[in-house]
C-alpha cells in the first residue's frame, strides 16, 4: 500500500508511467489520477466502487488504512464472513480452511448496512459511557482527595488545641501523631493518585476511539467501517471489564482519616505514651458506574445482517388499556415513548396529562398539564421528557418528578412528531424537520418541506438516518444527517394516510396507516413494502408506534388508549 507523500496511480505505474494519483479506491487498493477515475468509474468491474479523494485518504488513520479488501494468502477479493472463525473470507479460503463452517455471511450484503445499521452510533455511545464513567470516577476520586485533606485539618486543628494545655513531655508525642497522620495521608493519596493516573491513560484511549469513530464516519469504505468498528467493539469491551472491575476491588471504597484520642489524656498526663491513635477507613464507593449492557442485545453479526421485510415477523407480548381521565373528554392518545426501564409514557391531549405505564401495563402516575394539550412526547434521559403541543410552536422539556417545565425551545411554527437522541431533539411541524441541540438550546432546520403540513407528521432515528412520516402527502421519507433526501416511498394502496414510524435494529422502517388501519414494514432501502400487522393481530387504528430496538419490541399505540406490545421476530 502507498504510504509515501506523493501517491501515485497504480494504473499509470502499472504502464511505465509516473503520475501522482488524485483519488483513491480503499476496494481496489489502489491510487486513481483524473483519467484513470474515469475509466474506473465506467468499467463493469469496478463501477460500484467508492472512490475518494487523495486528501480524504490520507486523513485515514493508520489502523483503516491498513485494511485490504483481498486475501493475502490467495491473492483473491474477499468475498465471505466466517462467524465461527469471526474472519474474512475468498472463495479459496472456504474451500480450504472453511469446509465444515456454516452461516457463512455475504460481505457485500454485510458492508451495505454497516453504517446506516446503528452500530457506529451503539460504538459511540459505548465510548461515551466509558467517558462518562470515568470522569465520574475522577471527580468521585477528587472529592475524596479534598475530604481526606479536610479530615485531616480538622484533626490536626484539634491536635493543636490540646497541645496547648499540655507541657513540653508531649512534643515528641505530639510528632509522631502528625507523622503518622501525614503517612496516612500519604498512603491514602497515593493510592487514589495512582488510580486517577491510570484512569487519564484510559480515557486518552477512549478520545482516540473516538476520534476513529468521526473518522470512519467521514472517510471510511463500508469494509474498512466494518473491520475497524469489530476491533474497535473488542476494545470497547476490554475497557467496560476494566470499569467493571474498579467496583471489585478497594480503589474506588471512601477512605478516611479517623482519629481516636486517649480518654486518659485529661487525668492522667504522666502516664500518656501516645497522643492517640490514627487509623485508615474504607466505606462503599459513592459513585456508580453505569453501562448499558442492553446493548449487548444487538451483536455485531447480527446488527449487519440485512432482514427482508418478508421474513419479519411479530409475537403479541400483552395488550392494555389506558384509564379515562378525570374529565369527560375520551382519550386521543398521538404519542408515546419507552424509557430504559421499559415503563412508557404517553401523551393524551384529549384529557391535556401525561400518563406512565408500568412493564405489566398497569398505571404508574399521571402528570396533569392544565394548558397543554399535549401530541407527541420523547424521553431525553430517566427523569425527563420532551413533549409537543397542539398548535403550538414550542417544545417543552418536563421533569416527571418535580412535574415542572425546564426549558422552552421555539420553532418556527406548529410542532407535531418528536424524538430524541443523544443531545438532539428532531422533530416534524408544518414546514421543516428541525432538530434542537440540548446543550446550547438552538433549533435549526434540517429539511425544508415543499408545501405546508396542514394535519399532521411524526419522526424518528436510527443511526445516520431521520425518517418522517406526512399525512398530507401520503409519504414516508428518509434523510441523512445532513437534510439530504435518501429515499421516498409513496404508495396509496399500502400507504394510505400514514401516522406513527418506527425502526427496528435491522433498519426496518414501521408506518401506522390510518386509512387501512394496518401496520406496514418498508426495506431499509425504501424500496419494498409489506403487510405486517393487520386487523387479524388486533389492529384496529393505530396511531402512534415506538420501537425499543435493544429488546425488539414494538409498541402500538391507538387513539382511545387500547395498547399492544410486539416481541419483533
């Protein structure tokens, strides 16, 4: 591979000609000049390959660029993934090495989804959890550095106070006190020091990782994304085990300085041979580490193997109904959302509440809005939710414990649809798909809407990808990040009034219709459409759908308040 400043096309060197290369093409390994590009581009072999410029190559890091898509043992284009081996395969190696292996799994078909499959995001979030942790763990650590100084100026304040009532006889007692109490400073510091040293190496890893994670987003081929992102999983699970492991052992336990003065000291001066006694203590760790080991549930495999829309199939788990309100208005029920917990939260504007439902369906609480008539709602974190209101330009943000509003964000105009990840809050109303950024509070368009929305539209994300549903148009469409349109799908006779979307881990797109009442599943690629729930599951009108894609299960949400929860097959 060229690793040298000047970069030369592989098929001008291949003809005696030296000519530096202005592109590169990570399946054929080799550097393109203009013309050679374009030869490339219409030839039957390579076509399809994504080619990027010479500039963008070289900001590759060293571990994507020493990626090859070919066997070096038989010189041959991969073509196989062997699960069993967790290795890439050419068709002489499953004829040689993998005879007796099976599941062996298309690379192409595999590469395809290895972005837009979530597993970048899910790699990310892993990342940001060990961050997380650990600057948790080194504020926890700091605290306690800060205590025991604390502790042990008081102590020595106290030891100082005596020493006055006392004569001469106790200053040697009075040093050796203070040299033991600074020993186990000393001793405590060191320990809690030597820690905060190794958890600085740990999160410079992470930032690394991190910054590969941007850089195979940029400028990484399909292979060289799906590679990098297993070893960078093997390194991500390296480092959870050693968070893990913190909790096991005394590094992370409260130390603390305790000191235990002689009851003789006051009586008996002459018999004193001590000052008193100094001594070390360890209390359970107050900080806690949290990992979201539901993540485990979408394996690597797994999450990269496309599903056809033909083969997915659903399970009832339960159904539930959800209690009137206090008013004489019936449920209208349009939104819904799922903590991590599983309980779910759902917006009724007919009676202005927010309700909570437990796992087993039952009630938890309900959150009164008095003026609020709420639409859509999006949990940002276990304690708080973001909720639209009818005709209304302003999203709110609520704590459900307090049951106060936190923050006001204002649109442009009526909002409906909302979701929300990580920081960032997308929602649909009459004339964008905006998102807001939590952190700084600005909302921005991302897709400006050709005409106006006059009824309704709902959003949400998986991975790289924003889907939104139009009632008006009868439309489902998917954006990338930047606004840009990756497919549309308008189809009246399977399509008909569309409500609430979902999508599962596998990228499969669920639409509520309300027209033909029915729950349809769309490819990743928007390009094929079919039934998969209808009036024979017990739909009857569905509304709103939330997809917990870690547990695969999909909640269908109806306007009176009658719910069912779908294990996705």
């Amino acid at each position: 591979m060229e690793t040298s400043t000047n970069i030369l096309c592989g098929i001008c060197d291949a003809q005696h000609v030296t000519k530096c290369a202005d592109f590169w093409c990570p399946e054929c390994d080799d550097g393109l000049c203009t013309e050679c590009k374009t030869h490339h581009s219409f030839s039957k072999s390579s076509r399809h390959h994504d080619v990027i410029s010479i500039e963008k190559y070289r900001k590759l890091p060293t571990d994507i660029l020493s990626i090859v898509h070919h066997c070096t043992e038989h010189e041959k284009k991969f073509h196989i993934f062997c699960p069993h081996h967790d290795q890439l395969c050419c068709l002489l190696c499953i004829s040689t090495n993998h005879k007796e292996c099976s599941g062996m799994l298309s690379i192409d078909e595999m590469a395809k989804t290895s972005k837009s499959s979530g597993l970048l995001e899910t790699l990310l979030k892993s990342l940001e959890d060990l961050k997380s942790n650990m600057d948790n763990i080194v504020y926890d650590r700091q605290s306690n550095l800060l205590k025991i100084k604390e502790q042990k100026e008081n102590i020595y304040s106290g030891i100082k106070e005596q020493r006055k009532r006392i004569n001469s006889h106790f200053d040697k007692l009075e040093q050796e006190i203070v040299k033991s109490l600074n020993a186990a400073e000393l001793d405590l510091n060191m320990k809690i020091e030597d820690l905060l040293k190794e958890l600085g190496e740990k999160s410079e890893k992470i930032t690394v990782l991190q910054n590969n994670i941007s850089d195979l987003k940029n400028y990484a081929s399909d292979l060289q994304t799906f590679v990098v992102s297993k070893n960078i999983e093997t390194k991500i699970q390296s480092e959870e085990t050693y968070i893990q492991s913190l909790t096991k052992d005394e590094r992370l336990k409260q130390h603390s300085l305790k000191y235990s003065q002689s009851e003789k000291i006051e009586s008996l001066f002459h018999s004193i041979t001590s000052f008193g006694l100094m001594s070390k203590e360890s209390g359970p760790p107050s900080v806690e580490i949290k990992l979201e080991k539901n993540k485990q549930a979408q394996i690597l495999t797994a999450s990269l193997i496309p599903k056809s829309v033909d083969n997915v199939s659903a399970r009832l788990v339960r159904k539930f109904q959800i209690p009137k309100g206090n008013s004489r208005m019936e449920n209208d029920i349009t939104g819904c959302a799922m903590f991590p917990n599983g309980k779910v939260i759902f917006a009724d504007g007919g009676n202005k509440r927010l309700l909570i439902v437990n796992t087993d369906g039952s009630l938890d609480c309900e959150i009164p809005l008095s003026y609020f008539r709420p639409f859509d709602v999006a949990c940002v974190d276990d304690t708080t939710v973001a909720f639209t209101v009818f005709k209304s330009s302003q999203i709110r943000l609520i704590d459900i414990k307090s049951r106060l509003i936190k923050n006001t964000t204002e649109t442009n105009c009526s909002c409906f649809g909302i979701t929300c990840t990580g920081t960032k809050i997308y929602y649909g109303n009459e004339k964008t798909v905006g998102v807001i950024e939590m952190n700084d509070k600005t909302s921005s368009s991302l897709v400006n809407l050709d005409k106006s929305i006059s009824h309704f539209c709902y959003v949400t994300t998986f991975g790289e990808f924003v889907y939104f549903s139009n009632h008006d148009t009868d439309t489902v469409s998917c954006f990338n990040l930047k606004g840009e349109k990756i497919w549309e799908l308008k189809d009246e006779a399977v399509l008909s009034g569309p409500r609430g979307v979902a999508v599962d881990r596998n990228g499969i797109v669920y639409v509520a219709t309300g027209n033909t009442n029915c729950i349809v599943a769309i490819s990743p690629d928007g390009k094929k459409v079919a039934d998969f729930l209808t009036s024979d599951d017990g739909i009857k009108k569905p509304f709103k759908l939330f997809c917990d894609s870690y547990r695969d299960l999909l909640l269908v949400a109806e306007c009176d308040g009658l719910c069912a929860l779908f294990q996705i097959k």
